[in-house]
C-alpha cells in the first residue's frame, strides 16, 4: 500500500450563540468571513496545520441545540470553548455551559482550549479576568489554556492554534506509547516475569531435596537461590531495558526499517537458571 493519510484530529468547537464560533473557524480555514447568521447545525471545516490534518467541527451555540452536543462528543482529540470575552453579562452562561460539557465521561481528559474572542473590542475582559469569571481554575482532569483572540482581526488566533497543535502532538505520542506498551512490551514482561518465577520455583523445589547449589550454568555466587523480592527488583530493573528495546523495534517496524534478530538481545539471569532473551 502507498503512504498512509492519517486522520484528520477532531476538534469540537463549541460555545454559546453569538461568541464568534463561525467567524473563528471561518478565519482559521482562511475562508472570507461571510454574513453570519447563528449557525443551524453541524458544520465540519478542514486545514492543516504543521503537517497535521485538523477537523473542526462546529456546532450551534443557540440554547435549544446545546443538548445535542452531547452527540458529538465521541472521538474528539481536542475541544475548543469559544467566549465572547467583550461580553461579561453571559460569563456565567458560558461557566455552566462549559461545566456541563466538562461533566460528561466521553470527554474526560479531553485537553481544552479556551479562545477568549472579540480582544478588539473595547470592553474586552483579560484571559485572567475570564479565568476568574468562569472558574477555570477547577478544571484538574485534563490539560487547558486561555487564548485571548479576535476573529475579526486574527489576533491570537496563531497562539492558540501552536497550543493546540502541541498538545495533539503529545496526545500522538502518549497514543504510541499506549500501543507499545499493549503489544510489545506487555507480552515480552509477562513473559519474562513467568521464567523468573518458574526459575525460583524450581530453585525452591531443588533447596527442599537438599540439592546444592552451584550448579547451574553460571555456577557459583551467581547460583544462589534468588528470593521473590530480588526477583522483583531485578524484574524492575531489566523492565526498562526491554521496554526501551520494544519501543525501539515498534518504531523501526512502523518505519519498515528492517532489522534483525540476534540469538540474545537482553538476558536476564536469575539463580543461573532462567536466562531470557529478547527474541
Ligand atoms: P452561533 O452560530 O449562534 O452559535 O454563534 P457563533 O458563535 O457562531 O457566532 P458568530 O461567529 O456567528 O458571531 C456572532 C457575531 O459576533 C457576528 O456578528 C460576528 O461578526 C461577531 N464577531 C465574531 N467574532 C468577533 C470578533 O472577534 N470581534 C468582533 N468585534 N466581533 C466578532
Ligand atoms: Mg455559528
């Protein structure tokens, strides 16, 4: 198969009626910004940024179409909260608004950019003003940040994109990690792991016959029959080591950077019996 497009990252943006939801993803895709009308339904944008394809997908800020954001919540990498910083009299709209969205499980840790909108006007509120306003400062279960901006002028609106694009780099990365850690690492640990027990186990039963010790391969010092808990520190120890070691080969076989298999790649020996080998 020819290279692989990844998909789009899905960005929810959501807010009251009349924040700038439309002007905002208007001004992002780089589209003139028409006429505005309060937006109906579901509206999806695309562009890319840093070599990353982004969907917005924009919903209606008006009161009776808020409980179908819900609907939406599913698969979303990143959300962003649009306020009409220029407007304190709906702060507290918006605060509940947001706590409500924030509530549901679907998009928990969901990282969440607050875009504080229409900074060209003159009654415009700081970031840390809004911070205040909507008690941003409770929010604990994922990663946020307020971007003053103005759709009209494009003011901030760089700045809050570098944010948001750093933090889908990391959500890419943390991903990666989680599937290393499921496929490779998980099953080589575990592997691992079972040796070193079935070692001790049979080093137990060889003590309890009254059998010396010395002669496994190893011989010696190195023989001497490990307890559980060396089993475990050593376990620990060489975890990291075979971690870095599967990490690695995802990342060549992703590449299809071919690479080849000696007869020991680590070897963990416990007790001189129980050698493992990273095949
Ligand atoms: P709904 O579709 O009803 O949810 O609203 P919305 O959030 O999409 O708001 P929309 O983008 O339609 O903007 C509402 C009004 O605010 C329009 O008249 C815009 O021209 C105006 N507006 C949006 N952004 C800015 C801004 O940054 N500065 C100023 N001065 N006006 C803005
Ligand atoms: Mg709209």
């Amino acid at each position: 198969m020819g290279g692989t497009q990844s998909a789009a990252k899905r960005i929810l943006v959501l807010g009251l009626d009349g924040a700038g939801k439309t002007a905002l993803v208007q001004t992002i895709v780089q589209e003139q910004i028409d006429t505005l009308f309060p937006t109906q339904g579901l509206k999806i944008n695309f562009t890319a940024r840093e070599g990353i394809r982004l969907a917005f997908w924009e919903l209606p800020g008006l009161p009776q179409f808020r409980p179908q954001w819900q609907g939406y919540y599913d698969g979303v990498d990143m959300m962003v909260f649009v306020v009409d910083g220029a407007n304190p009299k709906r702060m507290l709209e918006a605060r509940l608004t947001l706590k409500t969205v924030l509530h549901s499980p679907v998009v928990t840790g969901v990282p969440l950019l607050v875009f504080a909108n229409k900074c060209d006007r003159v009654n415009k509120r700081s970031p840390p003003q809004i911070v205040n306003l909507m008690k941003l400062g409770d929010i604990r279960d994922r990663h946020w940040y307020i971007q003053a901006c103005s759709a009209t002028t494009g003011e901030g609106i760089d700045a809050g994109l570098e944010w948001l694009l750093t933090e889908l780099k990391k959500g890419k990365l943390a991903a990666n990690a989680r599937a290393v850690t499921s496929r490779e690492v998980t099953r080589r640990h575990r592997d691992m792991l079972a040796e070193m027990v079935a070692g001790y186990n049979k080093g137990s039963e060889r003590d309890a016959a009254g059998e010396g010790e010395g002669e496994g391969e190893g011989g010696g010092e190195e023989d001497a029959l490990l307890t559980l808990r060396d089993i475990q520190l050593r376990f620990e120890k060489q975890s990291g080591v075979l971690y870095a070691a599967s990490c690695l080969i995802v990342a060549l076989e992703e590449r299809e950077i071919p690479w080849k298999k000696v007869e020991v790649g680590v070897c963990v020996r416990v007790g001189g019996r129980v050698g493992c080998a990273l095949k």
